[in-house]
C-alpha cells in the first residue's frame, strides 16, 4: 500500500470505509497532511471533521481537541464559509472531555465554557447547554454540590437544538446521582433506560455500569448480573468505552474476579494508548483493585500483557502488578485534584 | 347483471391508502405481489396437509395470457382453500391491521390474517382482482371480487369444484412488465428457488417447471460437500456470481442451515453484506446484514431458516436474542472450516487468504485460538516484501512499527540495512503482531521506533568524531531551537544524505504548535498548556549520513560558513519530505535559505562564467 502517494480523496475514501480507531486515525491524519501541504483550508476542515468525530468517539480527544482548535481558527477566519450548526455541535465533545487533562486549568476550562456560551447566544441557542455542561465540568472537578445546583437550573429551561438527545441527558442525571452514591435515586433514574424507553448510540452502554455497583449494594445482584452481561455486550471492542471497560472490571472483580481478569487481558493493548486520562485511570484503579483480589487466591496466575508492557516480565506476581497499576491511576488523580483544588480522585480511589 | 346471491360490503379501511402504504412504504418493489400470492399458496398448501395429509401433493400452478393491458395472470393452489366466513375474516383482519401499525406482519403469523394482506399486495400491479376459491372443509365455492376503490363483491358459484384457490389478476396499465412471462420466469425463481412444492408457469406456448426438486443439502448443509458442482452452479443461478468454493453452514437445532459461497475477489471492509435468506422456504431478503458476524464479509451466504422473526419489511430480522444466537452458531460454522482447512487443506486456505485476509484478520483480533491456528498464512507487509507471517517470524525478534507513520519513516533505511521490519500501521496488524507471543511462545516481537532503527547504524570513527567535533556542534546549535538534536553516522543507503525520526509526542507537539498559530485566544492558550508536558517528552533526531558524499563535504571544516544553511535547509526539506507541519519559524527560515543559495548560486556562476 502507497500510503505516501495517496490522494486526499483516496485517503478520505479509504478512510470512510474503516472503522473507528488507530488505523482510519492515520489515514485521515495523512489527508490532513496532504491537505495542508497544498494550502486546501476545505479539505483541512472536513479531513479534521472526521478526527474531532472520531478522536471523540473513539479514545483519541487530544486529536479532537487540536482538530478542533483548528477548525473554530479557520471558521472565524472565514466567516460564512463553513456549517455553524456541526462546529457548534462538536464544541460540546470538546467540552465534554476537556477536563481529562489536568494540564488544562480551570480558567482556560471557563474560559471555553464562555466562549460556547457566547456562540451559542449568537446563533440563537439558549444557554441550557451552557449549563447541562457547566454542570458536567463542576461534577468532573468533584464539586458535586455546585453540580446540582446547575442540574437544576438545566431542568427548569426548555430543551433546543444543541441539548443533548433525552437518553444522554437521562444517563448524565444517573451519572451524576451515581457519583453522589445516592443507590436508590440512581436505579431509580436509570429505569427508562434499562427498560428501553431511552435509547440512543451510547445509551444504556454507558449507563449499565452505573447502575452495577448502586444494585449489588442494594442486595439485588442477580439484577445486576444480568445486566452487566448485557451492557458488556455493548462496549466490548469499542475502545471508546474503556472507562466502563474498566468498571465491568471492577464489578466483575466482586463477582466473579477471574472473568475479570479475561477483560482486562482484553483492554490493557487498547488501554495503552488512549488518549483520555480520566477513562485510563479508572481503567487502571480498578485493574489495580482486581489484582489484589487475585493476589488471595492460592492459584498462580499467568497474565497476558502485550508486548513491550513494562511489566512483561512480572507477568506471573498479581501483587506486583496491582501495586503498578495502582501507582499509575494515582499519579494522575493527584495531578487532576491539584488542578481541581481537592482531593476528590484520590479520595474515590480508595473508596473503589 | 344483477345475481341475488350477490351482496356488497365495504372494506373497513381506506383501500387506496393502504394500497400506497404497501407500495411505496413497505415493499421494495410491486413484483412483492409474487412472493405475496407464492407465499398464499404455500401456506395454503401446509394448512391443507395438517387437514388431510394423506396422499395429499400440494402444487402450484400459473398461467399468463394476452398481452400488455389485457394480460391476465393466474395463479393456483391446491391448497385448503377459503369458505365465506374466513373471507370476511382475513378482510376484517386488514382493518385491524390498518390500527396495529407496520408490526402487523411480524406479529400475525396466522394463514387468514397474512392471505388477506397479501391479496391487497396485488393492487399495486391490478386494479381487477378475482379470486376463486374452494374450502377443502366444504361448503359452496366462491367468487370474491375486489376493487380499488374499496368495494368488493362475493358470489357463490354453482357446481363441483376441487379445493384450492385461484387468483385472477388483469394487468393495470403502466404494469406490463409484472405480466411479461421472461419476468415472471425470473422472478417466480428468485423467490421460490427453495420451495418443497413445484411451480408450473404456463404460458400460450410453453409449460415449464421453475423450480427442480429441492436438494438434498437443504436439509442437510453437509451434503452439499458431496455436490460440489451443482452447488456452485446453483449459487451462480441465484447469486448471478461464480463461485469457487464455499462452506456449508449448519446450526445445532437444526433449522437454520445455508451455504456460504466465498467471494471471488478481495472486499473492502464497509462492503455491503447482501446475504440471501429464505424463511420457510420463501425467500425474504437479499439484503440481510445482520445474520452473520461482522468479520465474515468475505462470504456471500444463502441462509434458509424457519426461526427468524423478519421485520416488517421482511427485509432484515429482529435482532433477538433468538438471532444472536444463530449468527453465532453459522459464525462457527465458518470459522470451524477454517480451522480444518489449516490442518488438512493449507492450499486451500492458501486460496481463501489470498483474497481476505483482511476478513481473516478480523476475526483472529476477536479470536485467539483461530489466530493461533491460521496464523502462519496471514501476510503482512514488511522490509522483505509482503509475507506470511510463518515466514516472517522465522527471524527473531520480529521488529514492528504500531504506526504507519512510523513505518514510513524508517522503511527506506531498514530496508538497506536488510533489516526486517513488520508494518503494523494497518488495521489489525499491530494488535495481531503484539498478541504473536500468545499463541506462538517461541516468538519474540518487538514494537519498533523510528529513532531505534539508528542502532543498526555505523557509529564515526574516534578521528572523524575529532575531526567533525566543531562541525557537529554547529549543526546542533543551529536545530536546538527546533528541538531537534543533529547525529553523524553512516548508513545505508548512501543515496540517503539525511534521516528525520521523531518521537510520538515530538510528531503530536508539532501538530499543536501549528494549530496555535491559526486557533483562537482562548484555544491557544488551552493547546500552549497541553503542549508544555509534551515538549519536554518530545524530541526529534536529523541523522546526517556520512557515506553521502554531499554530507562528507558539508561537515568539512571548511564550509563551516555555509554549514548552518545547509543544516537548516536539509531540517526544512526534511520536514517537507515527511509532510510535517511546519511553524512560522520554519517557513521563515525556508524562504531565507533558498535567496541564500540563489545568491551564492549566481556568485560562483558569475566568477566562473557559468562553467565550475
């Protein structure tokens, strides 16, 4: 294959077909290339489109994030000349994941938040967006209370064209009463949504974990069991989803810890290079966890790590490798908390 | 003329709309009429051998005659037949069709009730339907006539008559082609190939069976290894493809069995998969997608089922738990054929790899005892060409780039080295190459990164590392600002005068710091804060190639004056080269360096006249 000597069209052809993930990545960033090379800001902007889609969608938000940085640039350079209502659209992924990056202040944060806000108002959108991620943000910097008083107000306006679709509002709600350990409100909110009502792309896949641990607590495991077969269905082989990757770990890590360690074996290759802090955290948290539910048991075990794992040789010592993963997932919530003001991720890692 | 056992009563629903709901929003094509009336007959058919199976052969016979609009078609069953009550029954059953919505063909799986829908299927090629019908039950035959406009009339007819059904329709202008006897021969086949009962289509002139008996290796898939030619021969008859081989498929209960005919040439990856599925024996889809798992796209499939719930398009299925089930279990069926094939008929697998292995790669990502087993056929490309990967790993430890970008960068320099490099950079391949070890532990892989392939250059002698000592120095004075350190080596090939490696995070500081220049304030600042933590992981190398004759030239002592231009125009055309995103530095310093040898350029023409 002559990658060097493709076309953009070929390129972008070629990349249509593929689906999401590093190899399609590659292809449009090399139609990037060819597109900045000769000067085309159009094919820039549509090649970039596709990388903030699939950086999002697909583990690789720092992508998106530069995409995107590159394509709002251009809009304001060329008033006019591009779609509003997809840029605007994609500003909320961006948003959506900024946080990740504990290197990204919280002035810069607000600062976008602003920025959107401004934009919206003057494309005639309301600011219930505004708030439904401001309410977000406030939740992902572990201030819950502010949170809700934002959810609050996002549940007085009137939805429009930039909310979100109903089931990913109903999951941010149930993600939200999840962070607040509230079980009962949780299951509760969650139930449109696990009996189907509330569908879309990514919903119930992300909001089954959420309910996992809420329903085990609640004495309601064979629920539960059912459901996380279910929702592993869902995000098994899409890497979009390792967060919950992760958290099907940690449930499975409770119930059932050697299935548990079938997928981490299944993830840890596609847990390496994701480009989303936060979702690499929880992956490797509740990793860590599994390995020292597995360092009691009086079997030996073998692991499966990709090749060129730093702990390719530690294969066979579970606790060696719970203290590794552990070491990593805490290394970045000490450097999201110092960001955040707080000491909310590494408190929610020892309370895994 | 006036009949007093004649009565008039309405439809319940608006005929004309649900005419047009049928045509234009359910069915793909109005030729739907013949599998509908097909479909009439042979469940006819079924319900007459559960009354009275003995001795009992159910047919079905159609005749066409006339010509365009005053052609006519009919169409026969020998089955149970309709007495007057069931009629008023299936006419009632449509208007409460007509409330339950489009799941109304899914769910109401009864004779009555799907007669009647199919009936109305022929409005949309007749606007003069007559049906003749005689219940095996008893009772006086009847003539029930339908019109368009919602009315419709039933007669009883005087004398004997066998039971069974017959369907008139009159071709409705602007629907010549569904009463053209060439067309009705394909289509009556392309619908009911797999029927258990004959069709007879008459005609003014002839009289032909469309389809033969039904193969023995519809009931049982296995067989068909046993009939290898009719098999084929049979798939380029309903698929319109030539085939080489195939795989039968079977599940374990029994009621889902089908061929897998393996395409004759490569397939992309988002190639539609059109399989063709009968249910019951009636062919209802040749567009289903989702009966077999995503990785089997290298197969044309017909599928024959009776346990599949269609939607109602009765194009696709539900995708239930039901169905799961079967996409599973004809997955396995494929894959556990593959799997024979490597042990007992390599050249065989040899053939199918040739053309998928994408499909193959697939599935081995998802399955690591199929990788284990066919990973010796699966090529990739590498330094030494395109290989399989049995021949590759003969060379320990087998390098390999996760990137194309990567792959790109040291190609040309691996490859003079005759060092063997795997290209990972395509779908699957660095997922396959990292897993390599599990299923062979007797292979080592390695990832591969551009600034490693350095390692298997020569390193300057200690008198030339003193005699470019200065030289060196300069050139990497002059990149540091670039963060790009300068190294003097000899490589292969000498025609080669420079190498460019960077680093992941180096190649993704570069892309953010161009974006800066064009993004917003506020976005800036964002990519300036992402960018701090990269920039000091990033780090690019400018191999300068000593065995280049240019090279031994420039980093002699005496061109120092000139050595900075010509380390910063080859770092330029480096970049350029390799499609990287150059900053406004960089572009700065490309402009400046071509007018600084334009000008030294005509200085030494203008000395020497022109002639060196």
């Amino acid at each position: 294959m002559n990658f060097t000597e493709m076309s953009f069209d070929d390129l972008m052809e070629e990349a249509y077909g593929l689906p999401g993930g590093k190899a399609k990545l590659e292809l449009l960033e090399q139609a990037v290339r060819v597109a900045d090379a000769a000067g085309d800001i159009d094919q820039g902007y549509e090649a970039r489109s596709e990388i903030v889609e699939l950086g999002s969608f697909h583990g690789y938000p720092m992508k998106a994030l530069v995409a995107f940085s590159w394509q709002l640039g251009q809009y304001d350079k060329n008033p006019g000349r591009f779609d509003d209502y997809s840029l605007m659209w994609s500003y909320k992924w961006v948003l959506d994941r900024i946080s990740a990056f504990a290197e990204i202040s919280r002035v810069q944060i607000e600062n976008l938040l602003e920025d959107m806000k401004t934009r919206f108002a003057a494309e005639g959108y309301s600011s219930r967006t505004y708030h439904y991620y401001r309410a977000k943000l406030l939740a992902d910097f572990g201030e819950l209370d502010a949170s809700e008083a934002e959810w609050d107000i996002v549940q007085s306006m009137e939805r429009d064209e930039m909310s979100d679709c109903e089931a990913c509002e109903q999951h941010g709600l149930v993600e939200f009463l999840a962070k607040r350990n509230e079980d009962e409100k949780t299951v509760k909110a969650a139930e449109p949504i696990l009996k189907g009502r509330m569908t879309c792309g990514e919903v119930p896949h992300v909001t089954i974990t959420k309910v996992l641990f809420p329903l085990l607590r609640l004495g309601r495991q064979s629920e539960a069991d059912k459901l996380q077969k279910k929702g592993y269905k869902l995000v098994k082989g899409n890497r979009d989803f390792l967060y919950h990757q992760g958290e099907h770990i940690g449930y499975l890590t409770l119930t059932d810890p050697i299935k548990a360690l079938e997928v981490f074996e299944e993830y840890i290759a596609s847990s390496l290079d994701h480009e989303n802090p936060v979702d690499q955290m929880i992956f490797n948290a509740y990793s860590a966890k599994m390995f020292r539910r597995l360092a009691e048991e009086s079997i030996r075990f073998q692991v499966k790590l990709p090749a060129g794992h730093p702990c390719e040789h530690q294969s066979g010592e579970v606790e060696s490798l719970a203290k590794h993963f552990q070491q990593l997932a805490l290394a970045t919530a000490e450097k999201l908390d110092k960001r955040n003001g707080n000491a909310y991720y590494t408190t929610l890692l020892q309370q895994l | 003329m006036e009949n007093q056992n004649r009565d008039t009563y309405r439809f319940q629903v608006n005929l004309s709309g649900m005419i047009n709901i049928l045509s234009n929003h359910l069915y793909s094509s109005p030729k739907v009429f013949l599998r509908e009336l097909l479909q009439n007959g042979i469940d006819a058919i079924t319900a007459r051998q559960a009354y009275s199976p003995d001795g009992y052969e159910g047919k079905i016979h159609i005749e066409v005659s006339g010509t365009s609009t005053g052609a006519t078609l009919l169409v026969e069953d020998n089955g149970i037949g309709l007495n007057e009550a069931e009629i008023h029954e299936f006419l009632a059953m449509i208007g409460q069709s007509s409330k339950r919505g489009e799941d109304f063909l899914s769910t109401n799986t009864s004779f009555i009730g799907r007669f009647g829908i199919g009936l109305l299927s022929c409005f949309m090629v007749s606007d003069d339907i007559v049906m003749v019908t005689q219940s095996a039950k008893g009772g006086p035959a009847l003539e029930w006539r339908g019109k368009p406009d919602g009315t419709y009339t039933i007669r009883k007819l005087e004398g004997q008559y066998a039971p069974g059904t017959k369907v008139f329709l009159r071709c409705k202008e602007g629907s010549e082609a569904y009463f053209e006897e060439g067309n009705l021969q394909e289509w009556l086949f392309h619908y009911g190939a797999l029927l258990p009962y004959p069709i007879q289509l008459v005609s003014d002139h002839t009289t032909r069976l469309i389809n033969s008996q039904s193969p023995p290796w519809v009931k049982d898939p296995q067989l068909a290894r046993k009939h290898q030619g009719e098999v084929l021969a049979f798939g380029k008859q309903v698929l319109g493809e030539t085939f080489r081989d195939f795989i039968p498929l079977h599940t374990t209960s029994g009621r889902t069995g089908g061929i897998a005919f393996i395409l004759p040439q490569a397939v992309n990856l988002n190639a539609k998969r059109n399989h063709r599925v009968y249910l019951k024996h009636m062919l209802v889809s040749e567009a289903a997608s989702n009966i077999l798992p995503d990785w089997a796209f290298f197969v044309k499939c017909l599928i024959w089922t009776d346990e599949l719930q269609p939607t109602a398009s009765r194009e696709h299925f539900y995708e239930n738990a039901q169905l799961e089930q079967v996409r599973e279990e004809l997955g396995n069926s494929i894959r556990q054929e593959l799997m024979r094939m490597a042990e007992y008929d390599p050249d065989r697998l040899q053939s199918v790899i040739s053309l998928h292995a994408l499909s193959m790669k697939a599935l081995a990502v998802e399955d690591l005892s199929f990788y284990s087993i066919i990973h010796e056929w699966l090529p990739f490309e590498s330094t030494f060409g395109r290989k399989p990967l049995g021949e590759l790993k003969q060379h320990p430890p087998l390098y390999f780039t996760a990137t194309l970008d990567e792959y790109r960068q040291i190609t040309h320099v691996a490859s003079a080295q005759s060092m063997l490099v795997v290209n990972g950079g395509f779908i699957y391949d660095a997922e396959l190459l990292s897993q390599l070890p599990l299923v062979d532990p007797d292979v080592e892989t390695e990832r591969l990164l551009p600034e490693e392939v350095s390692l298997s250059f020569t390193d300057i002698t200690p008198q030339e590392r003193l005699d470019y000592y200065e030289s060196v120095r300069l050139a990497d004075s002059v990149l540091q600002k670039f963060r790009c350190q300068v190294q003097l080596r000899r490589f292969k090939p000498e025609e080669i005068p420079v190498l460019y490696t960077l680093s992941e995070e180096s190649a993704q500081w570069r892309i953010l710091e161009a974006t800066k220049e064009v993004s917003t304030d506020a976005l800036s600042s964002v990519l300036g804060s992402l960018g701090t933590t990269l920039k000091d992981a990033a780090y690019a190398t400018l191999y300068f190639n000593l065995n280049n004759p240019v090279i031994e030239r420039a980093f002699h002592p005496a061109h120092q004056k000139m050595l900075p231009s010509i380390i910063e125009m080859l770092y330029c055309n480096a970049l350029m080269m390799g499609h990287y995103p150059m900053n406004r530095q960089e572009i700065a310093l490309l402009n400046k360096g071509i007018i600084q040898f334009i000008d030294w350029g005509l200085t030494a023409s203008h000395v020497t006249g022109g002639d060196e």
